[in-house]
C-alpha cells in the first residue's frame, strides 16, 4: 500500500470517526428527551435547535445514558488520537 493511500485510509477512518459521533451524540439527546430530560422537551418545538454539550448529559444517574456518554468519550478520543499520531489535518462539519 502507497503512503498517500495509507494517508488517504486514515483520513476516511477519522470522518467516519466523526459520523458516528454525532449520531451517538443524537441518539443520546433523543433519549434523554424521552426520558430523563422529557420535561425539556415538552417546553420545546420540534425542529427547534437546541445548543447541547455532552456534560448536560452526564450523572443523570440514568445507566442508559452513561453508556452513550461513554461511547461519545470513547470515539471523540480515538478520533483525536488517530489525528494526533499521523498528523492528520481535518476540517470536520461542526468542530
């Protein structure tokens, strides 16, 4: 395998990092609006954006929602370090 292809693969691996990332992040906010945080949402319209970070989702003592969070952490590290360790410079859609 070429470096530029080898270069290439990590560049695609880090988006797909990225992908994967906003829609655990998704999935974690619509469970939290079902559940722990459902009072929130029903103030709320739909579509309406809300400017969320991951700590509002953080000891809530809902177990379902620590695993999301956890996962979120786990690939937004891997992510980095992937760029970290091959000097990646990437211009991801929403950082």
């Amino acid at each position: 395998m070429k470096t530029n292809d080898y270069k290439q693969t990590l560049y695609d691996a880090v988006t797909v990092l990225h992908k994967a990332e906003t829609e655990i992040f998704t999935s974690m906010v619509n469970v939290a609006f079902a559940g722990k945080y459902k009072d929130i949402s029903e103030v709320h319209d739909e579509g309406e954006i809300l400017n969320m970070e991951l700590a509002f989702f953080e000891n809530t003592e809902d177990a379902n929602l620590d695993i999301l969070v956890e996962s979120v952490k786990n690939i937004f590290n891997s992510k980095n370090r992937l760029m970290n360790l091959n000097a990646l410079d990437i211009k991801l859609d929403d950082e």
